[in-house]
C-alpha cells in the first residue's frame, strides 16, 4: 500500500461518478451503476467507496451486510468452538472492485481492512462470528486466501475469516 497515500473510503454519494467505474467484470460494474442504489435504500446492503484522483471518480468500492452461515459448513476445528445452533451470524463483503485504472496501488487492500475494520465495529451491537465473501474467480480467491479467509466446506470460492481473527488483526 505504499504506493498511494491513505485517502478516506466514504459511503457511496449521489456525487460520485458510478457510470465511468470499469473493473474489467461486467457483473461488479453492473452492480455498481444500477443495483446498488436501490440496494442501499432498501437497507440491503451498505456501499462504500474510496475515491481516486477527483473526489467523484471511484477507485474501488465495497458493500456489507448481514448474512448466516451453515454450521455445517465450517471446518469442524471452527465448529466445535461454537455454540450448538444450525445457523450463526455473519458479516458479508458482497462484492469488492477495484477500477482498472487504479490496480496494483493497494486499493484493493485498502478497502478490505476497511471492511474488515467496520465490520469488527459492527460485532459490538450486532452479533457475527465471521465475515463472509464469495471470490469471483480464481485470483478473487487468491487475494482473500492472503489475508487468512479459509473456503467453507464444499466451496472453494466462498471463503469467511473468524472475528476472532479480525480482532488480531487489529490488536496488533
């Protein structure tokens, strides 16, 4: 990340430029131009975005809500750490894109610790045991695998990390 200084990630404005984002996947920027403002209204799910060199233009953006995971799911060494119940409460990264403009200068980084952070904020008045994503492709998958997200059982691109993680994360 030392590539760029620390710019501030926001929730996503009526001021920011959503028609000019590319990621290179048309599903994320599809996302982004059409979907994820009615998504916020309906308190689906929360946008962020970091801005790039104008403060409308979005480098990358990232959106959060609530999810569950199937305790049959988790790696047994997870599992049996739990309590008996068949679902437990989770936090979902559901999409994450950076614009190909701005690639391999951390903002993809940038705007998982931020994830990661508010979700951790998040734990202290909702309860979640992870947090969730769902890699889009194989080098998706690679990135989260770096920062310790494991695949759930009998998928190999919906991955989670423990809060309990996260809070190292942080700690340190």
């Amino acid at each position: 990340m030392s590539s760029i200084s620390t710019p501030s990630i926001e929730p996503l404005g009526k001021h920011h430029d959503r028609a000019a984002f590319d990621c290179g996947m048309e599903a994320l920027n599809r996302y982004l131009r059409k979907q994820v403002g009615q998504d916020a209204k309906k308190k689906i799910a929360a946008a962020f975005v970091v801005a790039g060199d104008m403060p409308s233009a979005i480098a990358g953006y990232y959106t959060l809500s609530s999810t569950s995971i199937n305790v049959g799911e988790l790696p047994e060494a997870v599992a049996k750490k739990l309590p008996r119940y068949p679902l437990m409460p989770a936090t979902l990264i559901g999409r994450l894109a950076v614009d190909r403009r701005y690639r391999g200068k951390g903002y993809g980084e940038l705007l998982l610790v931020d994830a990661l952070k508010r979700s951790l904020m998040s734990t202290k008045q909702i309860g979640s045991v992870a947090v969730v994503v769902d890699a889009k492709d194989d080098s998706a998958r690679a990135f989260y695998t770096h920062f310790q997200f494991i695949p759930l059982v009998n998928y190999s691109h919906r991955l989670f990390l423990p809060i309990a993680v996260v809070q190292k994360y942080f700690r340190e």
